[in-house]
C-alpha cells in the first residue's frame, strides 16, 4: 500500500540527508588538509592522506550527482497515487453509460419499424460495450499507478537509508582525521563504505527502472485496448450504420 | 386525455430514448474532460519519466474514445427525436385531414 504521510516523511527526510553531503565534503576536506599539514606526518603518509581527501571529495560529488538525478521523480510517486483515484471516478462514469445504455430497457420503438429501426436497436450493445470498455480500461491505468506508487515508495525507502549511510561513512571519514598516524586506513574503509553505498543506490534505480518498464509496457497494451477492433471498430468508437 | 394509444406511445417513448441517449452523451463528456485533465503536462520525473509518458498517450487516447462516444449518443438522441417528430407530423396531417372529411 501506498502511505502518502509515510512518503512525505521519507520525502523530506532523504532532502535532508542530501543537503548534508555537501556540508560534510566540506568539513572532511578541511580535516583532511589540517592532518596532512600536521608536523608529527611524514610528508609520504601526507601524500597518500591527500590523495584519499581528493578521493573523498570526488566521491560526494558522485553522490551529490547521482542523488539529485534520483530526487528528480520524488514527486511522481505522490502523483501517482493521486492521479489513480482520478481514474477510479472516471471508470465509475463509463461503467454507469455501459449500465444505463441496456439493451433489454432501450430499444422498445413501438410502430417505428424498417432499416432505421433495426439500426438503432441493434447499435445499443456495441455502444454500451465500447463504455464498459472504457471503464475497464480506466481501472487497469488506476492499477498500473497504484502499482508504480508503491513502487516508488519501496524506492524511496530504500535510498533515505542508503543517503543515510552515506552520510555515515563521511562522519567516520571525518573521525578517522582525529587519529592521526592511522587516519588513511579509516578514510580508506570510508572510502570504500561509502563507494558501496552509492552502488547500491545505482543497483536500486536498475530494480526500480525495471518494475517501471513493466507498468509502462502495462499502460501501453491498455492503449492498444482503446483502439482494439472488437469494441471499437477502426480504432474508433462505433459509429450506427443506416442511421 | 384518455390513455394514449397508437402513435402517442412510439412518440413518447422514442423521446424518452433520446433523454437517456443525451444523458449518456454528457456523460461520456465529462468522462472526456476528466480523463483529459489526468494527462501529467510536462513534468519532470525523472526515472518515472518511462510512465508518465505512457500515461499521457494512454489518457489522451481514452479520452479521444470517450469524446467520439459523447458524439455518437448525441448523434442517436438526434436520430430518435427527428424520429418522433417525424410520426407527430405525419399523424398530425392525418388527424387534420380526417378532421377536413367530417365537416
């Protein structure tokens, strides 16, 4: 199910964590540089300190990057979800026109007889079936949104914790500058951590393009079936012949 | 008026066909206009993109559909008052002329 307060929540709290990335980058550059140029670090340990610090950097510029691309759609799960009741009130009118055009109420014509008549009387089933086509369809495209709302959610879900972690691995970047001498064994398992982070976001997106491309594929035979021949004949509603 | 026979009743209920007929076809207009305003116009959406895009083609084709309906049933209501009017006249000369003969 779809929880539009839980998705808000997510929604601002993944903001939040992304607007902290830059903030930490910073902070872990300066340490980095402030332990570097410490007088108790060889100039070889300085090198190799600095050279993980600009590592460190291009990383968060990584996530900074990748993030935005995926905040991007933060608004269409919502919409989704919104637009997918849109369409269960527009499956309740077609299917009221199906139910209303009834074959077995209209059509009495009384003295009115000949081709005309014939005409009309047999164009009411074709007519009322092509809007319960419609209201079936209007059901599928609601599904097909409700599906990829949740689908979204699940998405999102996944990457605040993974931004989270991500944010975790530059504190500790930050920490291991207080340790001095071993500092590039901490920045390196950052490094590493947070590398492992941003590939998981990017293995989340594959998942997610994936479930994507089966609800569009979804709409698409919907689309198909608004133009199919059997109850609209051409592509088009049926037209009564004679009349 | 005594209970209508014979032509009153095609009449009647050849008009009463066309009401349901003009109703359905408001119906299915508004059918149209709310599936219309479903299309999401222009947004970005990033890795959502794929359905929004198939979503806009998918509401503008069930719209199309539901507009060439809401003509149709117009089209029929039209056909089935012509029709009833058609009979009212014809038997309304025929009442006159056999009003004529009896002078």
């Amino acid at each position: 199910m779809f929880d539009a307060t839980q998705y808000s929540q997510i929604s601002d709290r993944i903001t939040g964590k992304l607007a902290e990335i830059p903030k930490h980058q910073e902070s872990v550059q300066a340490e980095v540089l402030r332990l570097a140029n410490e007088w108790y670090i060889p100039s070889w340990l300085a090198e190799s300190i600095v050279y993980l610090g600009e590592k460190l950097w291009e990383l968060a510029n990584w996530a900074i990057n990748l993030l935005n691309e995926v905040i991007e759609g933060l608004g269409a799960p919502v919409m989704f979800w919104e637009t997918a009741y849109k369409w269960e009130s527009a499956r309740g009118i077609f299917t009221g026109v199906a139910a209303e055009l009834n074959p077995a109420s209209l059509g009495s014509t009384g003295d009115w007889k000949g081709a005309a008549a014939t005409a009309y009387t047999t164009a009411i089933t074709p007519q009322s079936a092509a809007a319960a086509r419609l209201g079936a369809s209007s059901d599928k495209v609601s599904g097909a949104l409700q599906a990829c709302a949740v689908s979204g959610l699940a998405f999102y879900a996944g990457v605040l914790l993974l931004v989270a972690q991500f944010v975790m691995s530059q504190i500790a970047a930050a920490a291991a500058t207080a340790t001095g001498v071993a500092a590039p064994v901490g920045l390196l398992a950052s490094l590493s951590s947070g590398a492992f982070t941003l590939g998981a976001i990017v293995a989340l997106v594959g998942t997610l393009s994936a479930l994507l491309g089966v609800q569009a594929s979804q709409l698409s035979t919907i689309h198909g079936e608004a133009e199919d021949g059997t109850a609209f004949p051409g592509g088009h509603w049926p037209v009564v012949a004679g009349a | 008026m005594s209970t209508p026979t014979g032509y009153q009743v095609t009449v009647d209920t050849l008009d009463d066909e066309a009401k349901t007929w003009q109703q359905e076809s408001n119906a299915l207009e508004q059918g149209q206009s709310t599936v219309a305003a479903l299309a999401f116009n222009r947004i970005e959406a990033g890795v959502f993109q794929i359905v929004v895009d198939a979503h806009t083609q998918v509401s503008q084709v069930i719209a199309g559909r539901a507009g060439e309906g809401a003509a149709e049933c117009e089209r029929i209501a039209g056909l089935l008052r012509r029709t009833a009017a058609g009979y009212e006249q014809t038997e309304g000369a025929a009442a006159a002329s056999f009003r004529l003969l009896q002078k």
